[in-house]
C-alpha cells in the first residue's frame, strides 16, 4: 500500500470548512486523491467528522459532542464560521462521508480521536463496521490515532487494516510500537521532524507522513529528506510532489 505524496488535510481546509462534505468535495474537484478526517463521536453513539470533542469552534453549537445525538445534527451550521459560503453546511455522519469519498474513489486517511467519557474499545467498536459496510472506494483507507492504545485494540480486532500511529514529537520508543501495531506508516508533526529520524524510519522500511506543511518550499525540502506523504491545508498549492 501506497499513499498519496500529498493528502488533503480535512478534505480542503484553506478553501471550505475542515471535516465537512463540501471540503471533501472541493478536494475532489481539484485533484486531491486522499485526504486526512477526524472522527468522533456523539451521545447517541453516532459518528462523526469532527476534531474536537465540543461543539464550539467548528459550528453554531455549544458543549461536549457527547451532549448531542443524530437528530440534532439537522440543526447545526458547521460552515458559517468559516464563511457565509458555506452556511447551513452540516456536520457529516461517518457513513456520509465514507459514501462520497468511496463515490469519488478517493484515499482516507481516518483519525481516530480520543474522548473524554468515551473507552478506546467503543471508539474502535462503533467505526470498524461503519468502515466495513460504506468503504467502497477502490483506494485504500487508513487508520491513525495519537492514542496507541486505541491502536492497539485496533489491530487486536483487525489484522488486516492499514495503521499509522500519530506523534507530535517522535519518542524513543517508536519502533518497538510500529512493530507491535505492525504498521505500516509513521505520522508526525512536520516542525519537529529531523533529517535523522526520517532517515532510520525510512530504513526501518516504514512509510513517514508530517502534518501540517502548506508552504511549498519546505514541502519541497520534506520530501528531499525522505517524507512519503505531506498533510496539507493547501494541497493543491503544492502541486506535484
């Protein structure tokens, strides 16, 4: 499995609201075969696109995700904060947004979000069959999360799914937990990544993604140092890497 050299980050989030269907189509429209979601989940135990585990940056909305249910979802505007444009842009459920992405026959790389009030295991319970009835899409979809445990109940369930732990700042131990997840990729903070770190995780046979690079030039300079894949707010700024 291949990823893309540049993904998407929350389908397009310089140009439309992050983990929205809109932003996941305007990624479509310019020629962006992966992007990069969050999902988290709700009261109800529907899931969702979402980075944060409240309701208050990213639409009209106030409080934990865990405050509210499927059905009131039809009330939120997860698109006027970014702007007028986007007003009355929904906050998609999982399924909706594994539909248009298998649809447009896009990559996903899908974070899995760590909530407070939420158990690793039913994070991991809720989306596997989600995963399993909507991906259709011919590309390949992958899971990551900063909660390596999370990761780990993952694998013990799926040994086949395609993993990729999150790190902001690499740690000492990263090899010991990329055998152990047997994953396939290494996703790190890109201001944090030096030359060295990327040389041994490429010699250890790994893919390496960096979030979140949106300036071309260093983009340029990530990959010279061996980065596979560059999560990006402006994708196709970046053009052909």
């Amino acid at each position: 499995m291949k990823l893309s050299a540049i993904i998407g980050h929350r389908g397009l989030a310089s140009l439309a609201p992050e983990n929205t269907l809109a932003s996941i189509t305007l990624a479509h429209q310019h020629q962006i075969e992966w992007i990069e979601a969050d999902a988290s989940i709700l009261g109800d135990d529907t899931v969702v696109l979402c980075h944060d585990d409240t309701l208050n940056r990213c639409s009209n909305g106030q409080g934990p995700l865990l405050t509210i249910n499927k059905d009131d979802l039809i009330k939120l505007d997860a698109g006027s904060w970014f702007s007028e444009e986007f007003a009355a842009e929904p906050m998609p459920t999982l399924a909706q947004a594994l539909t248009l992405l298998s649809g447009f026959n896009m990559g996903l790389n899908l974070e899995l979000k760590a909530q407070a009030g939420v158990a690793p295991c039913k994070t991991v319970s809720l989306i596997r069959p989600l995963i399993r009835k909507f991906w259709k899409s011919n590309k390949p979809l992958l899971i990551s999360s900063f909660d390596h445990d999370m990761l780990r109940i993952y694998r013990q369930q799926d040994k086949q799914q395609a993993i990729g732990p999150l790190y902001e700042q690499i740690d000492d131990h990263w090899h010991s937990t990329l055998v152990e997840l047997n994953a396939i990729s290494l996703h790190c903070d890109w201001l944090h990544l030096t030359p060295a770190q990327a040389q041994s995780i490429k010699a250890a046979g790994y893919q390496l993604v960096v979030y979140t690079c949106n300036d071309p030039e260093s983009a340029q300079q990530l990959r010279a140092m061996g980065v596979d894949s560059i999560i990006s707010d402006s994708p196709h700024l970046l053009g052909k890497l």
